[in-house]
C-alpha cells in the first residue's frame, strides 16, 4: 500500500506543482555543469527536480530568506547525482538547512584513545545519515560545487557511514571500486605529504569519504581533470551515477593547481 500512495503522490504533484517555465530556464542557464543534457535527459532532470521540491523541505536559517531561485540552484545540483539513479536515493533524508554563510556546529567526538573532544570549528556544509543536509548559500553563490559534494555523501552514507563505499549496482565489482578509488586517494596523499603539486583540492586527502565526494564534484563539473588525474576512478564513477559527463560537457580550464 505504502508504494501505491508513494506513486500516487508522486503523480499528483507532477501534475498538479510544476516548475514554472521561467524559474526551470533561469536556473538552468546558471549550471555550467548542464550544458549538453540530451532533450530526454533535461526532461527526467525536471521530474526529479519536481518531485525533490515536493518531497524534501528547504529552510533557510539565521534570517537566510531562501527564494525560489535559490532552491532551484540548490535543487538542480542535488538532482543531477541522481539522474539515471532515481529519486529514491534521497528516501531516507526529508530536510535541507541553508545557512547564508559558513555555519558552526558544535560536536563532540572521541579519538582512538578515548579522549573526548569538542569540535566546533566553522562548516560550510554538512550531511547526516538521516538528515538534514547542511548547506551555506555563500559558498554556493560563489560558484563551489557544494550541493554536489553534500549530496553525494548521503548516497555513501546509505551504507551507515561516509566511507567513500556507496551501495553499488549489482553488476559492478566491489573490488574494482577498492582498488581504484584507494589506489588514487594513495597516491593523492603521498603527493601532498611530499609537498608537490597537485590538481585536486586537497581537501579530499581528508579521508576516503571526502575523497569521494569531491571526485564526485570534479565527475560532474570537471570531468576532464579527473580523468586525466584518475582514469580508473572515473571509469568506476561512469558505472555508478550511470552517466558519462566528458561526452557531454566542453573542456574548460578547470581549478587551479594546488601547492602545499
């Protein structure tokens, strides 16, 4: 029964709550990283936009007045993960917190040695097993892939922890995916500990679940450079999000080269 309502309610919102035709274009036009969506794919983008605008709940904090537009920019980034994967991706998360800037949570932890620690230091995103996701519209307005990052990690986090290890389909090696993505975070981490330069944001030697959530940014906005950097690595992500991203987008001049 409950999949029936699901279907129902799913229907009756992409019916009855469409994006408006000013609002989809505006948005789409501020999304580098949708240049070279086919027709159908644009079409699917939009459903799942629809149904992500009616199914999770987008709030603004600390006096953040979030404006359609916004929620569109943040909605569009959210969706293009999930493309060839499906809405359900998101169902176990319903809320979205943006903050106008970097926000503080504070958390307390325990290390390996069981010392307690309090770890309040300034975030510009966050995401929670079963939400919310945490976001900080500065970072977003300036042009970071933020949205991106912070959604993927609740696809990895579908397996209980951001681990870098999402649910994989049934046709792809659990092994092949280890090896590459640890081979590349290896190598990244050597990389920096040898002070050399590098092409990725070294934030993603954080830690494997860091690592591949900013992969991930670097798959939809820059697949060149992650191409070049880790063929293998892309060749998996091909698999997983089911899409190929350097066959669609034109090559750019990518980020800077990061010095340590």
């Amino acid at each position: 029964m409950i999949p029936l309502l699901k279907a129902w309610q799913r229907r009756r919102a992409l019916a009855h709550a469409p994006i408006p035709d000013t609002l989809w274009s505006s948005a789409l036009a501020t999304q580098p990283m949708l240049t070279g969506l086919s027709g159908t794919e644009r079409a699917e983008l939009r459903r799942l936009a629809t149904l992500f605008l009616h199914e999770k709940r987008l709030y603004g904090a600390h006096g953040l007045d979030l404006t359609p537009a916004m929620a569109m920019h943040i909605t569009l980034q959210a969706c293009l993960p999930i493309l060839k994967l499906g809405i359900d991706w998101y169902d176990e998360w319903t809320s979205v917190v943006v903050y106008p800037d970097d926000f503080m949570p504070r958390r307390e932890f325990m290390d390996d040695e069981g010392i307690l620690h309090l770890d309040d230091s300034p975030r510009s995103g966050e995401a929670w097993e079963r939400g919310p996701v945490l976001l900080s519209w500065a970072a977003i307005a300036a042009g970071e892939p933020l949205a991106i990052h912070e959604f993927v990690h609740t696809l990895d986090l579908r397996n209980g922890v951001a681990n870098g290890m999402p649910p994989l389909h049934r046709e792809m090696s659990i092994q092949d995916w280890t090896q590459a993505l640890s081979t590349a975070y290896d190598a990244l981490v050597i990389r920096l500990d040898r002070e050399e330069p590098v092409t990725m944001d070294p934030y993603a030697a954080t830690d494997p679940g860091e690592f591949f959530a900013v992969m991930s940014e670097y798959f939809f906005t820059e697949p060149w450079t992650l191409a070049q950097a880790y063929p293998d690595v892309y060749g998996q992500f091909r698999q997983f999000y089911r899409q190929d991203p350097l066959a669609r987008l034109p090559k750019g001049p990518g980020r800077r080269t990061f010095e340590e």
